[in-house]
C-alpha cells in the first residue's frame, strides 16, 4: 500500500514534539509514499523547502495564503519566486481567496495576491494549490480567467461546481470532510468526480477523518477517508489509494514507478 498525501502542513507547531519521529519512522512505516507540504507565508514556505530537502519523500508548494495576505513586505513576490526556483518545489500553494473570517484580510487584497501568485505559477511553469473558503463565485471567476494546472484543495462546493472544474482541467482534492456526517456534498463530489481527476490529501495536522475527528490528523490516516471515497465509487479502499498516488504524481510531475 502507498499513500499520497497532496496536502500537509508539517511545519506546523502540532507536529513541534514529535516531528522528527513522525517523518523520520513512523510515516513512512505505515505506508506513506510522497507527502506534497504546503506554505501558508513565506517562512511556513521557507520551512516546507528545508522539510522536503530532509526527507526525500517530502515534496514543497510555497506560497501565500489568503489570511496571511494582510500584511506582506513589498517584494513579497520574488520571495516566493526564489523559493519556486527550488528543484524539490512542485507547486506555488496554498493560495486563494477566504471570506470566513472577514477581518483576516481584505477582500480586495486578498484576490491581488492570488492573481499575483496565479500569474507566477504560469510564469514558472508550476502547478497551484488552491484554498476556498466561502468564496466560491469569485475563485471560479479567477480560475476561469487564468485556467491554471492545479488542484482545489479541501474540496467544499457542489458536484456541478466539482464538474466545472474539471472541465477547466483542474484536479479535486478529499479528505477528511468525507467521512463527517453532515458531509452529503463531499459525498456526492466523491462519488462523481473523474478516475483521473481525484487526489486523496489531510490538511494535516487539521481535518482528522471519522473516528479520529477532532484530533491531530496527518497523512496515515488517508485510508479512513479512501474507504470512504471508495464507498461513494463503488470501489476499494486500494483502488482510491492507487488512484489518489497515480494522479498526484501526474500533477506534479513526479514518477510514479516504485523506487
């Protein structure tokens, strides 16, 4: 069995006590393959790169999240340029739009900091990990106007926006949500979305699936949420896997072949 996790915040202070541990043995004993770890700013960026540089089944997305867009030094940009340059960078993320909070960040700026970071993934060439939170119209609309290579992470909308998105050629990320009850939509994304178009991810240390709701999450507990999927599409749980691990490495430009 291989896991691929598209989506992890190792750097995070949850992992601060037993993070070398985590990464080091036991991640990779329960079966996780490749772990895609994700910037929020540009130390949290900073620090995916030195993570994926000490393990090498760790891969970096640097980048900007929409709460952390408030308050960015001017040359913010070529920052996050220098840190894309990186050969163990696969992607410019998390970036996006977050409305939940509305004090977090402006909306305005908010969006310029997203079109700034889709227009330096198509500059560099890199695919972008993207971040809705309760702005659905106005992600769409930017999707729609740079059609980027990418992934919605955390997948929240509706099957007909999970549709639209494919056909704008992006991919769609499930995790743990998929196992809550009240999560009927996540259910139906699941069941709907294409073979080829579906990534498994955590959120880690965030989104812990059912039964571990609520606690640390991280990447070897993908399978709690593959069953899931797995129900939702008639398949198995190593079905999802495989597929989950097949289209990561698809998008990210890595091999997929056993090393």
């Amino acid at each position: 069995m291989r896991i691929f996790d598209s989506h992890a915040h190792y750097d995070d202070e949850a992992f601060d006590a037993d993070r070398a541990f985590l990464l080091e043995q036991d991640l990779p004993q329960k079966g996780v393959w490749r772990v895609i770890n994700c910037g929020a700013n540009i130390d949290s960026s900073r620090q995916s790169v030195q993570l994926a540089h000490t393990y090498g089944y760790i891969y970096a997305a640097v980048g900007v999240h929409p709460e952390d867009a408030a308050h960015l030094p001017d040359d913010w940009a070529e920052q996050i340029r220098g840190l894309a340059k990186d050969p163990k960078v696969v992607a410019i993320g998390e970036i996006g739009l977050d409305y939940h909070y509305e004090d977090a960040c402006p909306r305005q700026q908010q969006k310029d900091v997203f079109i700034r970071q889709l227009q330096l993934a198509q500059e560099m060439g890199l695919p972008v990990i993207i971040h809705d939170r309760e702005a659905h119209g106005d992600t769409m609309e930017l999707l729609r106007r740079f059609r980027p290579r990418g992934v919605m992470h955390c997948f929240s909308g509706s099957a007909q926006m999970a549709k639209e998105l494919v056909s704008l050629g992006m991919y769609v990320g499930l995790g743990g949500v998929v196992t809550f009850k009240n999560a009927r939509h996540s259910r139906e994304v699941a069941a709907i979305v294409p073979a080829d178009r579906l990534l498994t991810e955590t959120d880690a240390p965030y989104m812990a699936p059912v039964p571990y709701r609520g606690k640390r999450n991280d990447s070897s507990l993908i399978p709690f949420s593959a069953a899931e999927i797995g129900v939702c599409r008639g398949i198995s749980e190593e079905e999802v896997l495989k597929m989950g691990c097949r289209n990561a490495c698809t998008l990210f430009g890595l091999s997929y072949e056993e090393e």
